[in-house]
C-alpha cells in the first residue's frame, strides 16, 4: 500500500467514526490549558486532572501565579513527574505572560515557545487547540503511532515525525489528526502491547501488516 493510500484510508476512518476528538486535559481558558500542558510532559492527563483543580484555585491566572512562591506552587503539584522543573517554569512562564505578554497567551508558535516549560510540542498544542491553526503537536503517541501506521519513515526525531506527517494531512485535519493520533495510541495501540486485534484500522496499517506476514511464514 502506497503512503498517500494509507493516509487517505487512515484519515477517512477517523474522520466518520470519529469525528470529534479533543484534548483530554481540563481547562477553562488558554492560561489553564498552558498549564495543563506543561505540566503533562512525561505525566498522564489523568493525573494532571488530579493537580490542577486545586492549583487553579490557589492561582486561576497568570497574575496570581506570577506573584506565587515557586514553593508553593511545588506544593501543589509534587505528585507529578519532576515537580522542581515544573514548578519553577510555571513560575517563569506566568511572570513571562504578564510582564511581555500582557497577561494575554500568544497565538504564534515561535513566541509560544519563549515561555519557560514551553518546546515545540506544547506550542503546537496550544496553537492547534486554542486557536485553531493547522499545527501537528508530536508526542509520544503521535510519534509510536505515526511510524507503527507506517504514516512516517525513519523519523528519528519528534520534528521529522511532524513534517511528514502534515506532508500528506489535508491542512484543515491537521488539528483533529493530532488527537486522533493520541487517542489511538492511548487507547488501542499501546506501547508495550497494541491490541491490533481490536484495531478497526489494522487492514491499513504497516505495523499489522508486517506481523501478519511474519506469522505466515512461520506457518
């Protein structure tokens, strides 16, 4: 099966049965989902919806946390992974938005990515999420799935994985094919186990089709 064959297939499936998918992180505003999202890296969703509801109470915006002791925001989130890290970017992220942003999260990936805690991925999650623009974020998931799906080839780096992959995505799917890609990697085509046999898209999928060929031959 052709690449270009493959996306269509792939992306025609997701886009019936799944025609909405979002972001699994709870947030009522840009700030929050910023905080969500650097908070995510290397933790689960379902663990960053534990912390948040409290720290957003204590600092529901980026003036509160800004004026906030680093160590009292660790207190609050220390139960996810690398609390000091993450402490101390939320800290810098928030004096950063109030004192050059205006207290306003920008929309452009590049001034995104000045922020403290900030990379490329986090970027394109808020400039995909929050404002719309056809920006693929490259996650763990993204990255596994991408390449198993045979989307991409030989990327070897999260950056790699994201040209490819918006190479052949139709520009006003990109958005949606990042969660889709997510999901499916959350869900169905784990890490340590994909469960290809419950997998409604393994027919166009290069990692299955391998196995499947492995398997009979050994027969």
């Amino acid at each position: 099966m052709q690449k270009s064959e493959r996306f269509k297939n792939i992306i025609n499936y997701f886009s019936i049965n799944k025609p909405i998918a979002e972001s699994e992180l709870h947030y009522k505003n840009p700030f929050q989902l910023l905080v969500a999202v650097i908070l995510s890296a290397q933790c689960t969703d379902k663990r960053v919806n534990v912390i948040t509801p409290v720290l957003f109470k204590s600092f529901p915006d980026a003036k509160t946390m800004a004026k906030a002791e680093v160590d009292d925001i660790y207190e609050l989130i220390k139960s996810c992974s690398y609390p000091n890290n993450k402490a101390k970017n939320l800290s810098g992220m928030a004096k950063m938005l109030v004192e050059e942003f205006k207290n306003i999260v920008p929309e452009d990936v590049d001034l995104l990515q000045k922020l403290p805690g900030v990379g490329r991925k986090t970027a394109n999650v808020i400039a995909s999420v929050v404002f719309n623009q056809p920006k693929m974020a490259v996650d763990t998931h993204v990255f596994r799935v991408s390449a198993r799906l045979g989307l991409v080839t030989n990327a070897k780096t999260p950056l790699e994985t994201e040209k490819q992959l918006i190479k052949y995505i139709p520009e006003d799917k990109i958005a949606i094919a990042h969660h889709w890609l997510i999901l499916h990697g959350r869900y169905v085509c784990n890490a340590r186990k994909p469960k290809c046999e419950e997998c409604e898209i393994s027919k166009f999928c290069k990692y299955f089709e391998n196995i499947t060929k492995d398997t009979k031959i050994k027969k």
